[in-house]
C-alpha cells in the first residue's frame, strides 16, 4: 500500500484523501491536512515513484487509481477525494472506474485531457543537480537556480530529497519515460454521477472554458469555482481560500 500521513482521528465524517500532483508528496500538504482535519480523519498518501513509496515502471492513471483504491478500501471507504494536477487526473480515473469508493470528488486546477505542458525540463534539471555537493536542501536550490529560476518551484523539488542519503526521493527515470502519460488521460467509458467540485486558479490556463463539455460528459453533475488571484499551484498559492472551498463543497447539503 501506498505510503499514507494519517492527520486527526476518525469520526462521523467518511475519510477525507487528499491525492498530490507530480513531484509531490503527502507531505506537501501537512497544513492543509492538518486544518482539514478538524472534521474528521484525512490520509494524504505519497503516489508510486514518489516519496516513500512503492517505485514501479507503470506509472499508467489506472494503475495510480489502483493505489488510491487500496488505501480507501484499507480505511474502510468510501472517502471524499482531492486531486491536484497529476492527482487530480488519478482521482478523477479512481471516481470513474470504482466509484462506489468515492463519496465527493474535488479536482484542482485539471481537466480530463490531454496536455502539451511538458514537464521534462524538469526532471533534467534535478538530475543536473550534484549530489555529491549537497550537505542541506538549499545547496541542491542553488543549483536548480541554474536552470528553474522560479523560487517556489527550488523550493517544492527540494522536498522531494532526502539529503542524508543524496537521492532523490522521485523515480525520475520512470516519469521521464511516462511522460506521456502523465500528461495524457485514459479514454474511459461511463461517468461518476457523484457530487464533483472542479476548483481552479483564476490565473491558470489548465482548465479552459472548451474543458467543460468533456467534463461534463464525464462527471455530469460537477459543479465549477475559480480561487481568481491563484493559478495552477492554488492550494499552495491561496492555502486559507482552497481550504475552505473544499470545506464548503464537503459540508454542502446536495
């Protein structure tokens, strides 16, 4: 199973996931998690060839679902689900394909489409990284600096390395060679016709008005809002106003 932070304890309320995006961890959103927490229990579980889990060649979105699964039904199930990016495609497959699992679906700032952003970039910046000249993460952000001269983004890799053992805690190799998966989605048959909030950055380019037929064929009864000074990273750009958009979707009477 994948490698789940549990925050709060169980109570009234069905589990609560929270599914990160690419080179992410469960750790990432600790604050989120943490706030969250109050109404019940919230797992936020690395993804394969992240963090602390399991590392493995198929990085396909059915096999993430796959995991996602497992750790609903190792808590008992079914659980609201929030998907960022990558995760956010991963929990939309999961609603899609066991949706007995999934109570009410959030997705952040991603559609059911395939993508031309490309990623790469930055998977060879990391491996340009010199390990061996890393002794604290803002040694390995001084020389990403050299090539991804966005601060927040230095600083969101970095948390992927574990600088005692000088690796990265990402199977690079595999992302790299799925990429275009990652960036694709599945063609899939059938809808979830559960609650589905599709919250996205006002300043994002991800989720595009011509989305909103296929998102609609897909998940028919979703619901659309916007975080308008936020773009693709909303939950990290605007922690307080993400929180309480899934706060108020979760607790809605539908």
């Amino acid at each position: 199973m994948l490698n789940t932070i549990e925050h709060g304890q169980p109570g009234q309320n069905p589990p609560l996931l929270i599914v990160h995006g690419l080179f992410g961890s469960g750790r990432n959103w600790g604050v989120i998690a943490k706030r969250l927490s109050d109404r019940g229990l919230v797992l936020a579980p690395d993804m394969r060839n992240h963090g602390d889990s399991l590392k493995d060649d198929d990085h396909s979105y059915p096999a993430l679902a796959g995991d996602l699964a497992e750790v609903i039904e190792h808590y008992g199930g079914p659980a609201d689900v929030v998907g960022h990016s990558m995760g956010g495609k991963a929990a939309m497959v999961l609603a899609l394909t066991r949706p007995e699992l999934v109570r009410r679906l959030v997705v952040a700032d991603i559609a059911p489409v395939a993508y031309s952003h490309d990623q790469a970039r930055f998977i060879e910046a990391m491996r340009g990284v010199d390990l061996s000249r890393v002794f604290k993460r803002s040694d390995a952000a001084a020389q990403l600096a050299e090539t991804v001269p966005e601060k927040t983004l230095q600083s969101f890799f970095t948390q992927s390395l574990d600088v005692t053992e000088k690796q990265w805690k990402l199977n690079l190799d595999v992302l790299d060679d799925q990429m275009d998966k990652i960036v694709g989605f599945p063609e899939i048959e059938g809808s979830f016709e559960g609650p589905a909030l599709f919250l996205s950055g006002g300043k994002s380019d991800y989720v595009l008005p011509e989305y909103r037929d296929r998102i609609r064929a897909l998940f028919p009864h979703a619901r659309f809002a916007k975080l308008p000074d936020a773009g693709h990273w909303l939950h990290a750009e605007e922690p307080r106003a993400f929180e309480q958009s899934v706060r108020a979707f979760l607790e809605m009477d539908l």
